[in-house]
C-alpha cells in the first residue's frame, strides 16, 4: 500500500477555504477545485457547502457558511463554527492561486497513489495480465492530462 500522506497539503487546503471566506474574488481561483480535491473530510464538507452557496449567488462569508452547514446538518462534520472561524485567519486572499495548484497537485498524487495500489492489486492475482494493467494505467494518465499540443 502507497502511504498517502505525503500527498496531503492540510495548510494549502485550510488557506484555499480561508481565502474563499476572505475575499469574494478568490473564488474566481477557487471555483476550478472539485471537492474531491481536498483530503480532509471537514475541508470537502466545508467546499461543498461553499460551491451550494455560490450556486445561489449567495456570498461565502462565516455566517452565511456555518448556517448553510448547519441547515445540512454538516457544521459539527466540518469541524465546527470555531474550526471554520480560525480558516479566516489562515492566509491572505491574495495568494489564493498558489494554494490552489498545491491543493491540486496533493489530489493528483493522491490520485496516482490510488491508479498505483489498484494496479498493485491487480498484478497480484494469479493470471494477471501486465500488459493490460500497464494499458490501463496509461489510458488513465492520458485523460487526466492536458495535452500539451492541443494548443498548436
């Protein structure tokens, strides 16, 4: 099994969701994140709950969040209004984008961790077929990577 917690970025993902609190305009840099993108269970609910708000057109601050959570039934799951007030003091809006590609590139190696134990397990079984794993593995890493000609 592939450890991954050298694929975890905990600050990066506190600093992204204390950004979108901050400043309404880190969103911009934010938005392109998927929830799944971020380790921390509390920081996937707490994203969730920030994309329902922003698919309202309502605006990410803490009290509109830690009431939206709380509606879900999600606040406690979140870590709580305590956990979420202390995201706000965990960066500066500014350097969202930098926190954003370190959240990323920690779900992309989570990622390939998870392609890699599943091949692992898959070249373990008896009659297991190397050049079909590998096959996968390449087709897997092909269509999650931008194709560096597609712009010529």
């Amino acid at each position: 099994m592939i450890s991954q917690d050298l694929a975890v970025s905990d600050h990066a993902e506190q600093a992204v969701l204390g950004a979108m609190l901050q400043s309404p305009e880190a969103w911009r840099e934010v938005s392109s994140l998927e929830s799944s993108d971020f380790a921390d269970s509390r920081h996937r609910i707490t994203f969730t709950a920030m994309q329902r708000l922003a698919g309202q057109g309502k605006p990410i601050d803490y009290v509109l969040l830690t009431e939206e959570l709380e509606q879900a039934g999600d606040l406690d799951n979140a870590g709580g209004p305590q956990y979420i007030g202390d995201l706000i003091n965990e960066v500066v809006a500014e350097n969202a984008a930098h926190y954003v590609e370190r959240v990323r590139e920690a779900s992309q190696r989570r990622q390939v961790a998870r392609w890699l134990d599943e091949a692992h397990e898959a070249i373990a079984k008896p009659g297991a077929d190397p050049v079909a794993i590998l096959a996968d593995l390449q087709a897997r890493t092909l269509a999650t990577t931008p194709n560096p000609l597609a712009s010529y």
